[in-house]
C-alpha cells in the first residue's frame, strides 16, 4: 500500500510502479464533494503531480479507479481522454438523483471498450455491490458525452432485470445517463468505475 503521504514525504516514487489501483472508500470522509480533496493534495504538490502525470502518460502503465478513486480519476482528467481536458469540459460525479447514499446490489454490464481490463468480458452481466453518494456520471460539455459514445468509452452500464440497460431506479442506483457505471480511457489503460467489484 502506498498513500499521497508517502509520495509527499518522498519516501516513494511514481516511477517503480506500472500499476495503479486508486481505491474505494471515503477520502477526507468526503466532506469535500467526490474525490476533489484527494485529488487537491496530488494537484498542489508540483513534485506530486508531476509523477502522476508522468505515470499516466507511460504506455507501460495501467490504473484502476474504484468509487472514491474513479471520483479522484474522474477529477485528475485520466478518463475520458488520453490528452485531458479543460477542466469546465471534464466528466465529473455528482450527487445521486435519489439524494440519499445508495448501498446496495446492482447489476451491470460489460459493454465493447477498448479498456484492457475488461477485454473478454464483453456482453457478460454481473451482480456487483455498490455504495456511494455522489455516483452520477454528469457531462457538462455534451460534445464530451458524444465523443464517449462514438470511441465507446463506456465499458460498464447498469442494467435492469432483464438485462437492459437502465436509467430507472433503483436498478440504476444514482441516475447515471445512459445506466454509465464506468469510463476508460481512449487507449484502454486507464479504467475507473463506480461499483464495488472488490
């Protein structure tokens, strides 16, 4: 295990590993809105930034981002795009359309990605657990939600009993449009979903 302190402390660097798992749970107990005080200690550290950066940009690496840490993913710009983008046009999560947290079995269903963690797996629906607040997928650039679409960068959806996929609660737990339980990145290294396949 390696936390933000010690990549802060310089007692470890970015550059040994090849993988990433950023995981679920609560970072600063969420008070600061998915993810964004996890990410504002990477952000504001210049030398701590800068390894993320470079570790994203490495096509030896790979990164899985579960809940808080899609959130994290979500806000540091590695999903959708390899390139990154403003931040105003970047996907973010936001509080469920329930208004409430939601914990709870929910369906999904591998959709075609180019996400390498998921190769095979396409058209298979699992029960998966999942537990969150701020879990919906929000565009605020709808040219980013086609672009999405078109690369097929949506590799998990939520579906509903008869394995449709679902914008209908509570088989889709926060409103995600389109049933969205995930994102990856164009070259397929870089996945973060919000269920609990842990």
């Amino acid at each position: 295990d390696v936390t933000v302190s010690d990549l802060l402390s310089g007692a470890i660097k970015l550059d040994i590993f090849k993988g990433i798992v950023f995981v679920g749970g609560f970072s600063f107990t969420d008070v600061l809105d998915s993810g964004k005080g996890w990410a504002g200690v990477i952000k504001f550290n210049d030398d701590v930034f800068r390894q993320f950066e470079e570790f994203r940009n490495r096509s030896d690496t790979f990164s899985l981002g579960v809940c808080n840490g899609c959130q994290l993913m979500a806000v540091l710009g590695w999903i959708p795009s390899n390139e990154g983008l403003p931040e105003d046009k970047q996907p973010r999560l936001l509080h469920n359309d329930s208004g409430k947290f939601e914990s709870r079995f929910s369906s999904v269903k591998i959709e075609p990605s180019p996400s390498i963690m998921l190769k095979g797996m396409e058209g298979s629906s699992l029960g998966v657990w999942v537990a969150h607040g701020e879990g919906r997928f929000y565009f605020p650039d709808e040219s980013v939600h086609e672009m999405v679409k078109e690369k097929n960068l949506v590799p998990i959806r939520y579906v509903n009993d008869q394995n449709e996929v679902t914008e209908e609660y509570p088989f889709n737990p926060n409103g995600s449009p389109e049933g969205i339980a995930a994102l990856c990145s164009e070259d397929g290294r870089h996945l973060a979903l919000m269920p609990h396949p842990e």
